[in-house]
C-alpha cells in the first residue's frame, strides 16, 4: 500500500515537472509578470496624481485664507488707527 503511494507522489512530481518546462506555463508566468507591474505602474500613477491634487487644493485653500486673514488684518487696524486718531483729537479738544 505504502509503495502505491510513493509511485503516485513519484509520478505527481514527474507531471509537475513536465507542467513546470511547457512553454504554455512560462508564457503564463510572464502574462502574470507583465499584468503585476502594469497595475503596480498604474496604481503609482493614480496616487501621484491624486497626491498632487490635494497638495494643489491645499495650497489654494491655504493662500485663500491668508489673503481673508490679512484683508481683515489691514480693516481692523485701520480702523483701530482711525479710532485712535479720532480719541487722540478729542482728548485734545478737551
């Protein structure tokens, strides 16, 4: 029984072997080489792409803020200067 079994292991290996130098498996292997670093390549195109579009929104997003941020700046001390201005004539008037 043990000897039937070692000649069908033997004989599975011959038949992986045979499988293994067919030129149908190698040609398989490359279609598998070939599809893996065309979506390796595909996926590093779309996260730079999508890396880029963030850092541009961010960047429009940040300079929006500060260009709000100093025009409000420019308004208050304006008008803190102008108040001051204003208090200045009057404790003088006084």
């Amino acid at each position: 029984m043990a000897a039937g079994k070692v000649i069908s292991i033997r004989a599975l290996g011959q038949r992986v072997g045979a499988l293994l130098r067919t030129t149908t498996f190698h040609l398989t292997l490359s279609y598998i080489a070939l599809f893996g670093i065309s979506v390796s390549l595909l996926t590093l195109f779309f996260y730079w792409s999508t890396i880029g579009l963030i850092v541009r929104e961010n960047d429009a997003t940040l300079k929006s803020e500060i260009t709000g941020l100093a025009e409000q700046y420019l308004e208050h001390v304006t008008a803190r200067i102008v108040a001051d201005a204003v208090c200045d004539h009057l404790h003088q008037a006084i």
